[in-house]
C-alpha cells in the first residue's frame, strides 16, 4: 500500500543516484523521490521501480528490498545507455 501525496512529475526528472548496496547496511531505503508516474513501460519515472515492486515494498524483507534495489541500479544503467 502506498500512503502519503503522489506528486506529478515530467519525464525530465533527475532519477536517484544508488551506492552498491554493501553487506552491512541496515536496512534498505526507498528509493522514491516522490516524482510519482508510470512511463509507457510501467515504471516510475522517479524511481523506476515497477508498480508491484512499490506495492511490495512496505511488506518486504530488507534482503528482498536490496534485490529490488540491485534490480533498479540495472535499471538505471539501461536507461542511460538508451538515452545516449
């Protein structure tokens, strides 16, 4: 479930910039930026995490949260290859 505001965004938004995540780290952060909206591939352009990965999120482990994190840092570098 997702709770608070839902800010609207354009697809310019800067998306986040994600360290490694190490073996030690606690637990995992959100990466929203509260730039809310699906693009056409059903990610969101602050985030780009999937709309059952943000569903999930409140709910998931910290090992799983890491996984979807790891996911996202993929995510990010395909991103910006596509838009070279």
């Amino acid at each position: 479930m997702i709770w608070g505001s839902i800010y609207w965004a354009e697809p310019s938004v800067t998306r986040f910039e994600m360290s490694e995540p190490g073996l030690d780290i606690g637990s995992a952060r959100s990466p929203c930026i509260k730039a809310c909206r699906l693009d056409a591939n059903g990610c969101c352009v602050g985030c780009l995490r999937t709309l059952a990965e943000i569903a999930e999120w409140s709910a998931a482990t910290n090992a799983r949260r890491l996984e979807i994190l790891r996911d996202l840092k993929i995510r990010t570098s395909q991103s910006a290859a596509v838009q070279r």
